[in-house]
C-alpha cells in the first residue's frame, strides 16, 4: 500500500467512524428481536410442516378406503362349470338378466344367425 | 469460540464473534441503505435472523466477517428490488416515499473526502468501503460484493484515481 492510499484509508475511516460512532444500536437488543423472530419462523414452520403431514396421512386414507370399495374379481371355476348346467355371469350385480340354464334356457340368438333355407343370412 | 456461544442451526458461528463485528456489519448496513438508521437496523437483524435458522450458512470456507457482510449484501438487494418495484408504483400515483434519511457525516476536516466517496459509482464506493474502512482485502471485498477478483480490482483502481483526481481539484 503506498502512501497516498494510507493517507486516503485514514482519512475515509476517521469519517466512517465519526458517521457511526452514535449510530450502532446495542447489540443485546438486535440480537434478541433477532432470536425472537427466528423462534417465530421455527414455530410457523413446525405448525406448516404438521399440517402437511396430516393433509398427507389424510390422502393415505382416504385414498386406501376407495380401493377398499373396489370388488374382488370373480372368475369362472371350469370345475364348477363342468358340473353344472346352470351358469351365471361371474358379476351377478352388472348382468341380472344373464343368468340362464345352458340346456333349458336357449338364449335368444341374434337374428342374423336364423337359418333361411339353411343357410344363415 | 465458546460451545455455549455456537449457533444450533449454523455449528462455526458464534454470538460472540458476531457481537465482536456488530459496529462494522451495521456501518455496512447502513451505507447499504443510503444511511437509513431504521432500514439499516432491520437489515443487520434481519441478517442474523438468517444465521439464527440456518437459512444463511457458513461453512467456514471464507472468514465469517466476509460471509456476514455478503449476507447483509444480498438481503439489501433483495430489499431494494422489492423498493424499487414498490417506488415505481408510487411515481405513477404521483406520491413521495417517506425517509429517514440522516446526514451521514457532520460538517468537518473528512466532509470533502465523503462526499468524493459518495459521488463514486456504487461498486467502486463499495470496493473502497469495504477496503479502506472494513480491513477487507480486495479478494474479500470482490466476494462480499459478487464479483471476481478481477473486476474488484478494476473498481478499486478506478475509485482510487477518481477520488485522488477529485481531492486534488478541489
């Protein structure tokens, strides 16, 4: 550093120390207001962050009971099948009308399949 | 630095050094501020406000007075760019901001010199802050300000020729 910079860097800080000399608030009370608005934000962040998790613990179930709702799959049995001549369609709840008995109840066939002089239209 | 003194959410900071620093990171507040007592004691508490919960961290890479100052630095920007967006819709209401703008220094033998420091452009005022009045390097000074060494140095050059040129025409 050479003179004219010492000379210039005592003189600016002889000013920036006049400036401030007054000014400085105590460090005690900055701190303090410091400390208490960083408790603040901790407490607004535990009390956000709870209420993500139990939004999130909520969506788990309600999300779970909806699966719940959803029926088990029913397949046809080829056993029981074979045993019997009566069947039912496995969703007795979506076909009603599709219970029928394989030898005594002829489902109606669709037109296009009537014999015309033997042969099907 | 005592284990007491250590902050839970920021392991190399203490109270201590920080109340050691407090008169030098308000006096760089405050000229963040254009010498706003008020907006200058909200940014220095509002700086350790970010060292308290681990927002600001310091991870020993630099000094902790570099990494405080750059801490101040960047919360003064942020504030302004928030003032600045706010001013605009003052302007166009046709209304003033209200200040509490002090005279920064009293009538004396450095008023000369402080005015030739505040008539610099921001980065160089900055530059001779931070080294001249702060003990800072020019490495530091560059850090805290976001520049490289490099274009530090350019400021610091610049500033010192201006301020010699201005004082010597006076």
């Amino acid at each position: 550093m050479t003179d004219s910079d010492t000379v210039l860097r005592n003189a600016l800080r002889k000013g920036q120390e006049s400036m401030e000399a007054e000014r400085v608030p105590d460090f005690d009370a900055v701190w303090a207001s410091a400390q208490s608005t960083a408790n603040r934000k901790g407490r607004r962040t535990t009390v956000l962050g709870g209420m993500a998790a139990a939004a999130a613990l909520l969506a788990v179930v309600v999300i779970g009971q909806m699966r719940g709702v959803e029926q088990d799959w029913q397949f046809v049995d080829p056993e029981e099948l074979a045993s019997s001549t009566y069947w039912a369609a496995p969703s007795d709840v979506l076909l009603p009308k599709h219970q029928f008995d394989l030898y005594g109840d002829i489902p109606v066939l669709i037109e296009s399949t009537d014999s015309d002089g033997g042969a099907l239209l | 630095m005592r284990d007491s003194d250590v902050l839970d959410n920021n392991p190399h900071v203490s109270r201590s050094a920080l109340e050691a620093m407090h008169g030098q990171v308000f006096g760089w507040a405050l000229s963040r501020c254009d010498f706003q007592q008020a907006t200058a004691e909200d940014l220095v508490q509002q700086a350790y406000v970010e060292l308290l919960t681990g927002k600001a961290r310091f991870d020993g890479e630099s000094s902790l007075k570099t990494f405080v100052f750059a801490v101040v630095q960047n919360l003064s920007r942020n504030r302004y760019r928030r003032i600045a967006a706010r001013l605009r819709l003052h302007n166009r209401a046709g209304q003033e901001a209200a200040t509490d703008v002090v005279d920064p220094i009293e009538p004396g033998e450095h008023r000369d010199l402080w005015n030739a420091v505040q008539e610099l452009p921001a980065r160089q005022r900055d530059i001779v802050e931070l080294v001249f009045c702060r003990d800072m390097t020019i490495e530091e000074a560059s850090a805290v300000m976001g520049v490289t060494t490099g274009t530090g140095r350019v400021h610091y050059d610049r500033a010192k020729k201006a301020l010699r040129g201005k004082l010597e025409n006076d």
